[in-house]
C-alpha cells in the first residue's frame, strides 16, 4: 500500500498515512484537532527543486514568535548571514538563535543538517558514525565525594589522589562506555 502525505486544513499538522491508490482522496481526520485533512502532493524526491521544497515553508520562518525572530535577525546581523526568506530550525541550532540553522534551499538545508550531525530521509542525509566516547566522572562531583569522606581531617595530597581514583572506578562502566 502506499504512503501519501496529509495536511490538516485547519492546524497545518502533516502526517503520512497508507492507503490504497483508490482511497488516497478519501478523507482523513487530523490526529491534532480532528480537522479534515488533505491530500498533499509533493515532487518525487528527485525532481523536488528549491522552489518546491520552500512550498513547505507556508510562509513561516520557523521563529515561534515575533521576540524571536527580532533576536535570530539581529544574531545573523552581526555574523553577516543574510536569514530572509529562509526557514529558521531550532532542532539544528547550536545555541538558542544560531543563524546557521536558518535555510531557504535543499543544499543550505543538506549543509546545516550535516554540521549538526543528524539525518534527513528527504535531504539524503546519513547520520555520521559517531564512536562512543569513553564515560568520565566530572572532576566537581568526584570532588565533592573526596570532600564528604575526609570532612574536616587532615588529609595528604597522596591519599586525596587515591580517594579520586576510587571514586572514578566505583562508578565508572568496566568497558568505559556508557550505554
């Protein structure tokens, strides 16, 4: 059966749902607001330009509100990114109104998808493989385990090292990865 893409009329909620060739203009209830959903053709993956994949946007910059978008313009300003007419992803983001997450085409949309490390189906995106990297304790919360067994007593350089070296073992994973 095949996969068509719906959209709700009324909250703009999409949604994929299969059905037969002969009910795919059946109509569909939204799962958000029980509105009526739509059938929404898109161009087959290979044939999608840059027009028709900013045709997703409606209109909307992704910014959730007006204080928002006032404070992405302003990053972007002084980064010398020009974010108009682009569609702006927190999810890609590296802090909170990362100009480099806004995008207005399919390569801008690959490139930022790929420097945050993520996958996209649509884009052709792989996730890259990332080792894991080996669990290490933080230096503070060791610290204050060596601090809460030696209170007030006098304690030598040596023995504090060793306290810490306990601490990292005890509640370190034997294979160094945490899973």
């Amino acid at each position: 059966m095949p996969l068509y893409n719906y959209q709700c009329s009324d909250c703009d909620f999409t949604t994929e749902i299969h059905r037969t060739m002969a009910r795919r203009n059946a109509k569909a209830k939204c799962e958000e607001c029980n509105g009526n959903m739509t059938l929404v053709f898109e161009a087959p993956r290979a044939l999608r330009t840059d027009t028709s994949f900013q045709a997703g946007f409606k209109g909307s910059d992704g910014c959730r509100d007006e204080a928002t978008r006032r404070k992405l313009h302003e990053n972007a300003r002084r980064r010398g990114i020009n974010v108009n007419g682009k569609k702006y992803d927190g999810r890609l983001a590296k802090y909170w109104g990362d100009p480099e997450a806004c995008y207005g085409s399919m390569s801008e949309a690959r490139r930022v998808v790929e420097r945050a490390g993520e996958s996209s189906e649509e884009l052709g995106v792989k996730q890259r493989e990332v080792a894991p990297q080996p669990y290490r304790l933080a230096d503070d919360i060791v610290e204050r385990y060596v601090d809460e067994v030696v209170r007030d007593e006098p304690v030598t350089p040596k023995k504090r090292a060793e306290l810490r070296t306990e601490m990292r073992e005890k509640h370190s994973p034997s294979d160094g990865v945490c899973s």
